[in-house]
C-alpha cells in the first residue's frame, strides 16, 4: 500500500546557484535563485537580486563586498546570498571546509549563525523560515 510522502521529506542536495560558469571567463555564481529551483520564497523574505544588493554588496569585483567579508572573518570558502528580509538579515548558502551549510547573517551586529543541524536541505530551511526567523536554530559562529 503506498503512502503519502512527509511534508517534512528532504528536498535534494543543496541547489546549483542562479549563475553557473562553464568558462572560464564567465562570472562566478552570484546567489541562489530559488525560481531557477521552483522553489517559493517563504512570506516575509525576498530571493529578489535587488533586494539581496547582489550587484554590489555581494559582487566580489567591488572592494569592502560582504561576500569577501564573510569568507575571510568566518572562514567561509563560499558565501552566496539566498534571502533578506530586507531589515538587516540574509540567509546565505556557503560552503565551509567543502561542508555546505545554511547561515544566519545580521548585517548590522555582524552576527553569524550557523543553521542547526547542519544537514538541513534547503527545502527544510524554507519550511522553517514559513514560520519566521525564531523557527530556524542556528549556532553563534566566532569571528576568527
């Protein structure tokens, strides 16, 4: 007899971002488009480039961007903008010691959180943020 699947089912791995390079010469992922995915952006938050200011605050060409801000103070050896609430808080998909992992940034504070556990797909962490920001665990990451 078959079942329904579980709401709560893992989505697969952690998506390819919005921009993709096949040469060399092209730019290299920007942020994690969650149209491209078919995926809804949860109430409250934006996927908008605009509103995610990937053009510039996460545009590593420019100096001073947060992408390079956050590799270099939390060791991240990847950090791609996935929502805003347009408030001062991202959620971003970045890759630490080649584990990828969902973070909580406050542009503002500066405060990194690491999303717990982190084996969280990212449908998991969209069904969580559905319910708000409080519904989503995370752990303090120190500056190094």
């Amino acid at each position: 007899m078959l079942t329904p699947a579980s709401s709560t089912t893992p989505l697969p791995a952690p998506p390819v971002p919005a921009t993709t390079s096949s040469t060399p010469n092209e730019p290299k992922p920007t942020y994690v488009n969650l149209k491209d995915l078919n995926l809804t952006t949860p109430r409250g938050w934006s996927n908008s480039p605009g509103d995610l200011s990937v053009g510039l605050y996460f545009n590593e060409a420019f100096k001073g961007n947060k992408s390079t801000m956050l590799k270099t103070s939390y060791k991240l050896d990847t950090a791609l903008p996935l929502l805003t609430d347009k408030e001062g808080l991202y959620i971003i998909q970045g890759t630490a010691s080649g584990k990828s992992s969902f973070y909580v940034w406050n542009e503002f504070s500066g405060f990194l959180g690491r999303a717990k556990p982190d084996t969280l797909a990212l449908g998991e962490v969209l069904e969580l943020l559905e319910g708000g920001i409080a519904n989503l665990p995370t752990e303090f990451i120190e500056v190094s």
